[in-house]
C-alpha cells in the first residue's frame, strides 16, 4: 500500500499513515456517536509509530469512554478537529485514525462494523461485512499478520508519548 496522509479541516496538521492499517472499524457506540455529532466513526487501527505527523502538533485529551478506562483524543489545536484516538487507559501505542481526516478515506473500508445495538435506524448495514452488537473476538476476524503486528506494539508495553494523560489521571483520582 502506497502511503496515505491526511489531516485536520485547516491544515494546521498534517500526517502520513508509513503501513496499512491493521484493521478498519464502523463504531456504532453512543459514545462515537456523542463525539462526532454524526452516526458512527471509522477508524483504522495503527501503530503509532506509523503515524508519521508531517506538520503541527496535535494535542491529547483524555476523555471519558464506555469501559470506564478513557481515551486520549488528539485534535488540531487550532480547528479541534479529531485525528486520532488511544483506547484501553490511553497509552499511546495504538492509534484509531479517524478515517475521514484521510485525503482518500474511500481507501479504507470497514473491515467490521461494531456496537450495532446502539445503530441509528436508518443506518443500513452492507452485506459481507462482519458486524457485532458489541465488541468481537479480534483472534477469530483479524488477518494473523495484524494480530501478530498488534501483540507486538502492545509488547512494547511503554507509551510513545508519556505525558498529559498521566498527569490528568492523577488529578482525577
């Protein structure tokens, strides 16, 4: 795959996805739904080493999440347009790109659609591709290569970024 780039409403940031997504995600969830003002997201998982930013210097929120866990969201600082998120208590290690802040977003189809109990009605679901009325068992749909690729970004265990999450959970507690 020839690298894709993308970015925020202004051009203040730029980025540039360096390997294919491990895979793309049709979120469905309230909370999605709450933080885009719009009926689902996509997002493509992604280490975040292969998130390359190429300009700016989007800014991390820890915001609430339905596991109770949070998620890091990072938005240009000058337009608020989100890029990207952490789940999972926020390390940054994964990132879900939003794929609509691609240049070419028709490049990256849902692999899945998930969440669907909290579907809009009117939402109408394509044939052949997965979908779940709540998460999934990655082992079971994920190509072995992004299982492989994901278990080895988690290894790594540390966040490429430590920072303002830990520093606001603190505060928090």
């Amino acid at each position: 795959m020839d690298p894709l780039t993308g970015g925020c409403a202004c051009g203040g940031v730029r980025y540039r996805l360096n390997a294919a997504p491990m895979f793309v995600h049709c979120c469905h969830c309230t909370c999605c739904q709450t933080e885009t003002g719009t009926a689902f997201v996509l997002n493509a998982l992604i280490e975040a080493g292969e998130v390359e930013v190429l300009q700016g210097a989007p800014e991390p929120r820890l915001i609430p999440s339905e596991s109770g866990r949070g998620q890091q969201l990072w938005r240009c600082p000058d337009c608020r347009v989100a890029l990207w998120s952490n789940y999972g208590g926020a390390v940054d290690v994964l990132r879900f790109v939003r794929v609509g802040t691609l240049d070419a977003p028709a490049a990256l189809p849902p692999d899945v659609h998930i969440y669907t109990r909290s579907k809009l009605p009117w939402v109408i679901l394509p044939e052949g591709v997965p979908a779940f009325e709540a998460y999934y068992d990655s082992s079971q749909l994920w190509p072995a290569a992004s299982l492989a690729r994901r278990a080895a970004a988690i290894g790594k265990g540390a966040p490429v970024r430590p920072g303002p999450v830990e520093q606001e959970e603190a505060v928090t507690k």
